[in-house]
C-alpha cells in the first residue's frame, strides 16, 4: 500500500515514484527492491481502472444512507482507484466489528487477494485425443 500511495502522491506531482520503506517485525526498516516495486505499481495500474469501478458500485453500500459524496479527481486511474478505496474503507469503519479495518486489508478481501497478484498464464489444453495416444487403434 505504502508503494502505491507513493506512487500517486508522484505522479499527482509529476514526478517519479519513491521505494519505500518498510518495517519489519523485529523492528528493523528494509527499503522495497525497485523491480519489486516498480512491479506492484505495474500490476495495480493496469487494474485500477476495473477496481474503481468495481468499488465505486460499492461506496453507497459501505457509507450508509445519503452519506456518499463525491470524489475529488485524482488524475489518474491509479490515484482515482486509492481515493475510492479509502473512501469504502471510511464507511466500512462505522461498523464496530471493522473499525480497525485497513484500505489495503478491504482491497485485499475484495479481490480474493487478487489486486496485486502476478497475471495468471494462460492454461493450454491438447484437445487432440489421437495425438496423446488415448484412443486405441481400432
């Protein structure tokens, strides 16, 4: 999340995105590898546009009875997508059992933790039975 947030606040700025740091569990702060990085950036840019979409469907539901506004334009899918995001995960937090709920915890939950996940290859099939020696002569 930090990687993507980075990321928009540079673009937002028109300049190039920050590695972040991050912090591990035994206390100690590692910086994000640029190709790891630059991946996550990838993968969440090329999604952005469907996750919007796809979370904007779902801003009146999280926020509650005319309480959805609208969103300010981030300029870009990216930076649009993150903006809905925090605004589903605001309304999420009325309710009790998630109010400590985070924005990339609900992303995560909502694309099956598909959102920065590498493309799955396709899968190809032989359908020739023949050729796979299946079919006994007759």
């Amino acid at each position: 999340m930090a990687a993507l947030l980075l990321a928009a606040a540079a673009a937002a700025a028109g300049r190039a995105a920050a590695r972040p740091w991050l912090a591990g569990r035994d206390g100690w702060r590692w910086q994000v590898p640029a190709s790891t990085a630059w991946s996550w950036r990838s993968r969440f840019a090329g999604r952005a546009g469907v996750l919007r979409e796809g979370l904007m469907a779902l801003r009146p539901l999280a926020a509650g009875p005319g309480a959805a506004r609208a969103l300010v334009p981030a300029g870009s899918a990216a930076g649009d997508c993150l903006a809905a995001l925090e605004a589903v995960t605001a309304g999420l937090r009325r309710f009790p059992a998630l109010a400590a709920v985070t924005a990339h915890e609900v992303a995560a939950h909502l694309t099956g933790s598909m959102w920065l996940a590498p493309a799955v290859p396709a899968i190809r099939f032989n359908t020739s039975l023949g050729a796979a020696g299946v079919i006994a002569p007759s």
